[in-house]
C-alpha cells in the first residue's frame, strides 16, 4: 500500500471514530435528557463547536484531503442520528433539533475543514 494511500485510510479512520465519540456523547444527552429545551439547545450549541474546532484539526493535519478527512467525520452523525432519533419523535419539537444536529455539525465541520486546510496551506 502507497504511503500516501496508508495516510488517508489512517487520517479517515481517526476521523470517523472522533467523530462517532462527539456524536454518540453530544446527540445522547441532548435528545434523552430530561432537561428543558433550553438546555438541549447549548447542548446543541457545544456540539458545533466541537465539530468546528474538530473540522480546523483535520483540516490543518489532512489539508490536501481535507474534504474527504471531512466527510470521515460528519459520516457517523447519521447512523447515531436514526438510533436515537426513533425516541426523539415521541416528543414535541425533537425533529427540530435533530435536524438541526444534522446540518449545523455538518455545516461546522465542512467550514472548519476548509479553513484548517486553508491555515495549513498558507
């Protein structure tokens, strides 16, 4: 296997674990706690964060693969979305901040990505 090939499938695979650990510790508690929505919506908040900055890290490590490396880390956010997201309809206005899981962490870490690699690269 080509170094360079051994570095991307190193570079996805760390990737796609953190991202699974972030979405599994940050969608959990948000759609199972028995807080108010409030304190679902930080939750909410703290999650794009992390994906930010985990975006910015991956990016700067991966900055010629940066879409990709990307792409590793947002993948595990729809496998934890559907577990837990069955439990999350029961209740009102869940569908709200599932989706806004989905595409606020999706949109974080694409933009993070994009401007780690661009830090990296000059």
């Amino acid at each position: 296997m080509p170094r360079t090939r051994l570095r991307e499938v190193v570079v996805c695979a760390g990737a796609f674990a953190i991202g699974a650990a972030v979405a599994l510790f940050a969608e959990g508690p948000a759609l199972f706690a028995d807080g108010d929505f409030s304190e679902r919506l930080v939750v909410l908040g703290v999650s794009v964060v992390a994906y930010l900055l985990l975006g910015v890290l991956v990016g700067a490590l991966a900055p010629g693969m940066w879409k990709v490396a990307a792409l590793c880390l947002v993948l595990p956010l729809a496998p934890v979305a559907a577990l837990l997201g069955d439990e999350a309809f029961a209740d009102g206005g869940m569908e709200l901040l599932l989706v806004g899981f989905l595409l606020g962490d999706t949109a974080a870490v694409l933009f993070g990505a994009m401007l780690g690699a661009r830090l990296r690269q000059g």
